[in-house]
C-alpha cells in the first residue's frame, strides 16, 4: 500500500455509525452530512454501518457517501449493518425473517442457509457488504437479557452447524458473514449495552463450549469475527479488561491459537460497558492495539483517529500492525468486488437504472421480493412449538366467541395490533380484544373480565419483555396477576412472541412459542391456532 500515508491507512480502520434518518432530517441533516462527508472526503473513512432508515432513502445516503470517497480518491466505503433476522432490523422497506432461535426450532441448515442467502442477496442490492451475523453465542443461560432469541439454540452443536450454515448462505453472494460475540455472550447475566459482563467459566468449559461454533466458523472460511465487550477472568489476567481490548483474547487466543486470518471487528464502542469506563480515545487505542482490525461506532470518530495517530507515532502500536490491518481489509474488499465499482453522481430515484442499484424498485422493489416473503413464512411455520395441553385449545374455530389480550408494551403495539389483523383473517367466529401493559389497575382488570364473560376461550398475545427478577426472567407481576384473572377457569392460551423461557410462569392451559416478533411470527401464530 505505497500510496497510503499512516493516516489514511489508520482511516480505513474507522467504520462510525450512520442514519438515512439522521442524514434527511429536515431540522439537523445539514450538520449530520457536513461532518460525514468532511470524515469521508476528506480523512478518507473506510467505511460506515448502516442504521435506521427506509430503504429508499438508505439507497440515496449510501451513494452519495460512496461519491465522497470517489471525490477523495479513497477507496470505495465498506458498508456494514446489523442485519441478523434481515435488513428490516434496520430498515424499512425490507424483509424481516424469523430470529436465530427460530431457525434453530425449525432444525433445518438447508432452511437457514437459504434465509441467509437471501438476508444478503437483500443487502447486496442495496450496496450493503457486510453483515454483523450470525450470532455464535450459546444462550446456555436462560436469563440473559440481551442475547435470547438472537442464538440458535442452547447447545454448541445446533448454534455450530447454523452459524456454518448462515455463513454459507450468506459468502456465497459476496457478503462479509461475522461471528459473534467472541468469545461467547450466551453465559451472561448483564446486558453489554448497558455494563460490563463476566463470562464466568473456567478455561476447560470455554474451549469446550463457548468456543466450538467460532472454531466452526473459522474452519468454514467466515470472513470477521466481532469481539464482544465481556470480561473472562479465566483468560484475560485483568478481571475488569473487556475481550475487545485484551491483546490476551484477542490476539493469542483468536489470532494465534484459534488461527483465524479475516477482519477483527469491534462490537461497538459506544455501548455503555465500553463508555462508563474509557474515554473515546482509550477505547480506540486499546482495541486495535489488543489486535482489533475495525473499530466499530466510535462515539467520535476525528477524536479516536487522532488517538490512533498519535499512539503510533508514540510506538505503542507499531506501523506494521497498521499495515497489516488496513492491508486485509483492502484485500476483503476486493473479494467483496467493491474496488471495481465506478460510482458515479449521487443516486436518486429519477436515475435509478443508470447504475448498480437498478434493481430498486418504488414500493414494490427487488429487495424485498414475494420469493422472500414467502420463505420468512416458512421458516416461522417450521419453528413453531406447542407446549402444554394444546388439543384443549386447537383449532380455535370449535369456539364461537373468544376474548383476546395484547400484553405491550408501548413500542410494540403496532405488532400486537398486526397480529389481531392476521387473527381476523383465519378465525371466523367473534373475538374482542385489548391492550395491556404492566400499568394496568384493578378496576381495569375486573372490568376486563366482566366484559368478557360469556368468552369461551381467553388468548394472551404476549409481546411484553421480560423482566429480571432475583435472578430469573420472568413477566411483570402484575401481568401475571391479570392473565391469572382473566381466564377465569377458562381454556386458555398464551403465545410468546419473544423469549420462550419464561413459558414454565404463565399460568395457562396451553403456550405457543414462536421465536421471533417479526412479520412472519405473527401471521405463523395466526394460522396455527386456527389449525388443528
């Protein structure tokens, strides 16, 4: 790389956080661009991570960021996203697919290949190369709080072969797959977003457990693995030095012990288990001096840049790990096939088909194609599991008249209410139904329960989070007060869109889990209680 001075190689290694909201809003757009573009253009960022957005408009931000680099003479962005059930988890306009653990219900690596063969066929017609999935972890503990459903399962032998399969599916269209969070975040108690985690087991049970479905993803060629921000005593001698800046885990156990050659990729380092603790310049220096390649959402970027610089003209980090890391990035860009594009003026939907992102369509677009909403319904289907005396409940068209309740919260009332939708659609007797949340009062529950009395079958569409509570995840008390009111001795079913753990405290006749809130989840639900 003869061309590079330090500091744009340095750049390279740099990949913020951007928003299609942020970049239009009306009010604080015009600053929000500014200082992107000035960070692409003129320090030659090597590349972003997409957040919220609609699809459209991510198209337009994503072009016009990428003519940036074209106006630099910098090489093309690498644009990344957290898209582990589709791109709909960031932006509209897109296909939302089951969870993880939803795949893993359905057994099936044939399934899971396909759905990730088509996250990324998604992703790549909308100039998105690399996606931060699969998850590795093993949710082998059933009250954590942040990875759930987001796993394949409990053990290391399904989360291993899904997360082959989801690499498979996933490299094969020329997108970047990552696993993480290395070196597991199943076994986990605290939520990494919010503080620090200790993954507690010993040394024996971490290469024997946690560490097999990375072993597994390194065997079958995946591109990065993303570092999570947990703390492994067993490992790291500084019980309070997160994986993501331990030389020790990163370097000797991933690099060297483990053998792995592709990007080493942060988790992001504005998460509150990284910020409470180290400045923005401290987390940027650690990371890619512990042997990180990119640094994922740095809270200010031109800062840890600057960090970066300096600590090399210090000779804490050596110019040959520059090098080295801004070299395999170039070269996964090349495998990605991003160093041919030509970009040309910034995209808008009047020119659509004068470039590589022809295939959007207004409305009805290529991204999100009825073959891929076809094949999320599938995997729902295929994931569903009963549990309890469901003969009692099923199908619910032998009942007349049914009540049903919503437990919400207030972000996810437009599910709940997409979900009644669906349930319209395929039962064919009377159903009222209301929206409960954890504020709900007596009165309001007795009336609830005077209103539905003549109801022969009470249903709970339960999308409520989980509370922790000594330890355990469980439902708010009060929720369980009011389910416990109103079914009233009468058949009654529960469907767990979410964590499926908490099954075993709501006190009903029947469950069904499905392993995801998206789209499909809903209308699966839908179907299989209308079945027999």
């Amino acid at each position: 790389m003869p061309y590079f001075t330090l500091r744009r190689m340095l750049a390279q290694c740099m990949m913020p956080r951007v928003s299609a909201e942020a970049y239009f809003d009306t009010v604080t757009g015009e600053p929000y661009r500014q200082a992107l573009h000035s960070l692409i253009l003129d320090e030659g960022i090597g590349g972003i991570c997409v957040f919220t957005g609609d699809v459209h408009q991510t198209a337009q931000m994503i072009q016009e960021l990428q003519y940036s680099a074209a106006r630099g003479f910098h090489p093309p962005l690498f644009v990344s996203s957290d898209c582990e059930y589709g791109l709909a988890m960031r932006i509209t306009g897109t296909t939302a697919f089951p969870h993880a653990m939803a795949l893993g219900s359905a057994n099936s690596s044939e399934l899971t290949e396909r759905v990730a063969r088509a996250i990324a066929l998604e992703a790549a017609a909308l100039g998105i190369h690399w996606n931060f999935a699969p998850v590795a972890d093993i949710n082998s503990n059933p009250h954590n709080p942040v990875i759930g459903i987001r796993a394949f399962g409990e053990t290391a032998e399904t989360v291993s072969q899904h997360v082959v399969a989801y690499i498979r599916g996933t490299q094969q269209e020329r997108v970047l797959a990552t696993a993480k969070h290395f070196p597991g975040h199943g076994d986990t108690e605290i939520d990494s977003h919010h503080d620090l985690p200790i993954l507690t087991c010993n040394r024996e049970r971490l290469y024997a457990t946690e560490l097999r479905p990375f072993h597994a993803a390194i065997a079958n060629g995946v591109a990065s693995v993303m570092i999570g921000h947990l703390a492994l005593p067993a490992i790291e001698p500084n019980p309070q030095l997160p994986a993501s800046l331990s030389p020790t885990i990163i370097t000797h156990v991933l690099r060297k012990e483990l053998g792995f050659k592709g990007i080493i990729v942060t988790d992001g380092l504005d998460m509150q288990a990284i910020t409470q603790y180290w400045t923005p310049e401290e987390s940027a220096v650690r990371a890619f001096a512990a042997g990180a390649d990119v640094l994922l959402l740095p809270p200010e970027p031109l800062r840890a840049l600057n960090a970066l610089e300096q600590a090399v003209e210090q000779g804490y980090i050596s110019r040959e790990k520059v090098r080295e890391s801004a070299t395999r990035i170039i070269q996964w860009k090349e495998w990605a096939g991003i160093l041919s594009v030509t970009v040309q003026a910034p995209w808008d939907i009047n020119n659509l088909h004068a470039h590589h992102l022809q295939r959007l369509r207004p409305r009805t677009p290529e991204i999100s194609t009825p073959d891929h909403s076809l094949l999320a319904l599938d995997a729902a289907q295929r994931a569903l599991q009963w549990f309890g005396n469901d003969a009692r409940i099923r199908p619910l068209n032998k009942f007349t008249y049914i009540a049903g309740f919503a437990l919400v919260e207030e972000h996810n009332i437009a599910s709940a209410t997409a979900f009644f939708r669906y349930l319209a659609q395929t039962y064919h007797g009377n159903c009222d139904f209301a929206f409960v949340d954890k504020n709900i009062q007596a009165e309001d529950i007795e009336q609830m329960r005077q209103g539905t009395w003549y109801a022969e079958l009470v249903l709970f569409a339960i999308f409520a989070r989980p509370q922790q509570y000594a330890g355990s995840l469980t439902l708010d008390q009060q929720l369980i007060n009011t389910i416990q009111c109103l079914s009233q001795d009468k058949p009654s079913v529960a469907i767990l869109f979410g964590n499926p753990y908490i099954r075993k405290t709501i006190p009903v006749d029947a469950v069904l889990c499905t392993f995801s809130h998206n789209e499909p989840a809903l209308g699966a639900a839908a179907v299989a209680l209308t079945t027999g």
